[in-house]
C-alpha cells in the first residue's frame, strides 16, 4: 500500500496504477507448476495476476501450494525409459531398487522382460 492513501477503493487503485502506466490483468488459471532442479512446486486453485511495469512483466500467484521432489532425474528416467521400453512407473522403481544407478536399472529391467 502506498503511504497516505488510506483506504482506496479498487477502481482508485486501477486509475492510478494506470497514472502511473502500470498494467495490471487477472489470468485464467487452473494450474501453475514451477519446475525447480529438485522437482516441481505445484499450485492449485490460483489467482494469478500479471503486472505490467516498464514493460516488464511479473507475476503474483496466489494459490494452495504442494512440493512435488523428485526423487530421480528426469533425464535419468528417460533414458531407462528408451533403453528398456518401458512405462515412466516401470522406470522410476527400477531407479528405486537400484539405488539411482542407471545402468543398474537398465540391466534389472532387461532381465525382468526376458
């Protein structure tokens, strides 16, 4: 909030943000999901809103907010994916049982199929 302007109605808020050339439009959103490099923030039901200033964008998400970690390289998966050709489930409990090893649950679920 700005010093000294008690309380503005929304409408003042949206005159002077545009005085001030800052645009401001609420997104339609059902889902917002943050990749980070140990897995995704996923947030629910959000309001998402972005800001215009300068001519640069930002974001304000508002939302219930769940920590997905990944326990395995997405990378990882995939290539236990294409090696064996088998489902992502398949793949991520091969990398489980082998502790992380690649070539472990590569060899595991080659043996398994055959």
């Amino acid at each position: 909030m700005l010093p000294g302007m008690g309380n503005v109605n929304p409408r003042q808020m949206q005159n002077l943000m545009k005085q001030m050339g800052i645009k401001s439009r609420e997104i339609n959103a059902e889902e917002v999901v943050i990749k980070t490099d140990s897995g995704r923030l996923i947030i629910t039901n959000p309001q998402v809103t972005e800001i215009t200033m300068q001519g640069i964008k930002t974001y304000q998400i508002v939302g219930e907010i769940k920590e997905e970690v990944e326990e395995f390289k997405e990378d990882d998966v995939k290539l236990v994916m294409e090696k064996v050709n088998c489902s992502k489930d398949e793949a991520e409990q091969a990398l489980k049982d082998a502790n992380g090893e690649v070539a472990a649950a590569i060899i595991a679920l080659q043996e398994k199929m055959h």
